[in-house]
C-alpha cells in the first residue's frame, strides 16, 4: 500500500474553512480562499461566474499517463443555530470542539457537510508525497440551496471523467445513486388590515424539534414546525376568531423545520381560555405524538406587544389550506430497494415580508417524472391559494453501475485498507452527480465519507475515526488509480 500521511492535516484544514463563513447563495469568501490556497502552492486554478473553482495538479512523476482524477465538493453549507445563539452566518466562523470520538459546533451547524470531504481534497493538494495520476479538484458552490453553481458548469470546465465525491454522509457505504430534486418557492400576495382593537396578542412558538436533513432523516417521523404550528393555530381558530401578523418557520429549504413561531391576536374575552389555558393541552398532545422522536419539541404561548396591523384573514385561510394540502415527509417507500425512500416533500421555510408570504417545499424522488409531477401538483395547490411558484432547482436523480469497475476497485480499496466491504446503496439525499452525469459524458462516480450525523442541525456531528478511515481510503485509491 502507499504511504498514508496523518489526516491531523484534514482537521487542520477544516478549521480553517470554519473560520470563513460559507452559507448557500454566500460563497465569494470562501472562493477566496480556495482561489489563494491554489496560488500559494503554485497550483493552475480556474474559477467561473458562479464561483465554482477547479484546482489542477499535475501527477506525481511517473504517473503523467494515469486516467485523470476528479475530487468533488461543495463548498457551501447550511446555517442554523440554537435559539437564543447570537450568530450571524455571513461573518462568524464556526466553534467547533472534540468530544467522545465525535466533533460538534458550539450552538450551530458543524458544516462537515460538506467541509472534510473539502479538507480532505485540500489536504490532498498541499501534500508531493501523496501518489496520484493528474488531479482536478473542483469545488462547487450553492449546492445545499439549488445547486445553481453544478446546473451552470461549462461544458469544459473539467477534463477528467473519473470522480470521486467527498459528499456522502454514509461511512460504511459507496453512494451509487441518489434522489432528485425539485425546489421551489411559493409567493403569496398580502395585504395588511388595521389590527381589531379589544383583542390581547400572543406568541406561539414551536421550538426543541429534532429537524434534520430533509433527505436523510425524512423517514424519521419527526416533527416539522410548520405543520405544528398549523395545528396549532387551527386547533386556536376553531374555537375563536384568530387574526395573524406574522409567521416563521424553518432555517432552510433542505432542512426539517425544528421551531416557528406565530403573532396572533383573539377577542380578550376569549383570550385566557382559547389561548392561554390551552398550552399544557397542546404540550400534553405534542409529547404524545412526537415523544419518541422528538423528545423536546413543545410549544409556547406568551403575551406580547401588539402590531399595528394583522395580514387578510381571507389570505391566512388560503395559505392554511394549502399548507394542509401539501404533503410533508416520506410520499412513497421504494419498491426495488428496501427501506429507501422513493419520494417525499418537505416544507422547509415560512417567511413573512412586506408584501408577500414565502413557502419553500423541496421534493425528491428517484423517478424523475414522479418528482416533477408532485412538484406540479404541490405548485397548483398554491396556485389555487392565490401563490405564484419559483421553481428554484430541478435536478436529476442519479444511478451509478454498482458492479462498475470503478466501484469495484472502491470497494477493494476499502477491504484492502479497512478490513471490510461497504454497501452500495441509493440514497434519498441528493447530490450534484446527475448534473455532473448530464454534462460531462462517460463521466463514473464513486461517492464516500465520513459518519456524519444530522447534517444541516445544531444536532450535525462528524465521528473521528471514520475521518482517517476515509482519508486512509482515499489516499490509497488515488494511488491504485494512479
């Protein structure tokens, strides 16, 4: 086997792309940074429009006639943070710390999705030792939010045809397939009325959900905020004339919305039993149902200021409507690969602004027509409320030959080096590979990574010793590929 030098480098690496801020739609930092990286080491680099950059290094002497090799990543990653957490995503870097085999962040997302897949193939750049055939590795941009930056590649923007992607969250797995994914953002025009006077104002917020990454923990059963929140405020109107000024939910598009919250006002005279009264009944159902998976998810209704104005109740009904109309969670199981999901919706974020309310709902599915048919079918259920849709990302699902010898020689790296044989699977997240597929003909994956756990939740963690497994595998396959 080739010598493997210590991954200490990847971690030393990984904190310093935490320390450049790097959410979806805000990559110029961290482009910077992978373009200047490239430049000290005296590397060709290439970075286009959409701020996707290609770093090229040369073989190892005597491998100048190896296959080329692609190392694939992204380089952005969602932002959530913890209630109550002072973090502004656009400028403070991520804390992480090391805790019983396992890293975490203080009080937000860790962003090892996909951040040590990115050190990992920076560390491989930085290192002559390292036995390789000529290497391109290409970081992509906005990946978690559209994937805009793999939709908008050039044609030539890679030359090698043989990928391995860093992105997968499944240690024990080669990821040989993956969902596709149709995002998009529904508009619903509003109008403000002047708020009714005599009535008493209330904050309902649901908080302490598991959430999660709407791919992988889809199946789950875990509790969505936006349709707490919903039950909540109809369970109220049934009872009471509720009028609303505002909502929130979620904290992206691809995750599982863990907390929302409502600025509601009632008549007074209904105000202490319909409202105040009804917390512990509604705390009570929320540990009945969600108990198991989402121990400490509750809600909470406190007094609070009024506002000077409540959004057309007319409009509030329609987008309830809607939202009971769309389906959240796992649509359909697969019926060739057992236990995966097949298709499934989520309803990520509620934004109020001025003029309008936001609704994103982010549809997967292995079966192209399906996915798009549902997201069709979710925008006319919108439609219907009054909404207009913003198709954000449609991208195509993805099957890789799992007996490929490619994957084969995967899988024997992985034997040789670790002792075992992974899986290869399907998996219901989605990656950028079906872009990659479309535009880069004859192009082959194999995708790998670490154990990392709820990714895209202050919950995400990355286990260590997976970390050098993989480094371990990866190093070894670039030189048996070299």
């Amino acid at each position: 086997m080739s010598h493997i030098p210590s991954s200490q480098v990847v971690f030393d690496l990984f904190k310093q792309l935490n320390n450049t801020p790097r959410p979806s739609h805000h990559e110029e930092r961290i482009a910077d940074f992978l373009c200047q990286f490239a430049q000290r080491l005296g590397l060709d680099y290439t970075r286009d429009a959409h701020n996707c950059v290609v770093i090229r290094k040369a073989a190892t002497p005597g491998h100048e006639n190896a296959t080329p090799i692609v190392i694939l990543n992204h380089m952005d990653m969602v932002c959530v943070a913890e209630p109550g957490k002072q973090f502004d995503p656009l400028n403070d870097s991520i804390d992480a710390y090391t805790e019983d085999g396992w890293m975490h962040a203080r009080g937000t997302s860790l962003g090892a999705d996909n951040g040590i897949g990115l050190s990992m193939a920076l560390a491989i750049l930085q290192d002559d030792n390292i036995v390789h055939g000529p290497l391109e590795v290409i970081t992509t941009t906005n990946e978690e939010d559209g994937m805009t930056g793999a939709s908008n590649l050039s044609p030539d923007f890679i030359r090698g045809r043989k990928v391995i992607n860093l992105d997968s969250e499944d240690y024990d797995t080669i990821t040989t397939g993956a969902a596709g994914a149709y995002l998009q953002i529904h508009h619903l025009p509003i109008t403000r009325l002047n708020a009714p006077r005599s009535h008493k104002w209330y904050r309902v917020a649901v908080d302490g959900g598991r959430g999660g990454h709407s791919g992988v923990d889809i199946n789950k059963g875990r509790a969505s905020a936006t349709l707490l929140l919903w039950a909540l405020l109809n369970a109220i109107a049934e009872e009471t004339i509720v009028n609303v000024a505002h909502l929130q939910v979620g904290d992206a598009s691809a995750s599982i919305a863990s907390r929302g919250e409502a600025i509601i006002c009632v008549p007074a005279e209904d105000a202490v039993e319909q409202v105040e009264d009804r917390e512990p009944h509604f705390n009570e159902w929320l540990h009945n149902e969600y108990g198991e998976t989402d121990p400490d998810v509750h809600c909470t209704i406190t007094p609070c200021d009024p506002c000077a104005q409540v959004i057309n109740p007319n409009q509030v009904a329609a987008l309830m409507d809607a939202l009971e109309q769309t389906p959240q969670g796992v649509i359909a199981m697969s019926q060739t690969m057992p236990g995966t999901v097949h298709t499934s919706n989520n309803v990520g974020m509620v934004r109020t602004l001025d003029n309008e309310i936001t609704v994103s709902t982010h549809t997967r599915s292995f079966d192209v027509d399906e996915m798009e048919q549902t997201g069709l079918d979710i925008k006319e259920v919108f439609a219907e409320a009054g909404a207009t849709t913003e198709l954000v990302m449609s991208a195509p699902a993805w099957q890789e030959n799992p007996d490929s010898d490619f994957i084969n020689l995967t899988s024997d790296v992985f034997n040789d080096v670790l002792g075992w044989r992974p899986r290869k699977v399907a998996m219901h997240f989605v990656l950028e590979a079906g872009f990659f597929v479309q535009k880069f003909p004859g192009i082959e994956m194999a995708s790998i990574g670490p154990r990392i756990v709820e990714p895209h939740s202050t919950r995400e963690r990355v286990e260590l010793k997976t970390i050098d497994d993989i480094w371990r595998v990866t190093i070894e396959l670039l030189a048996r590929l070299a």
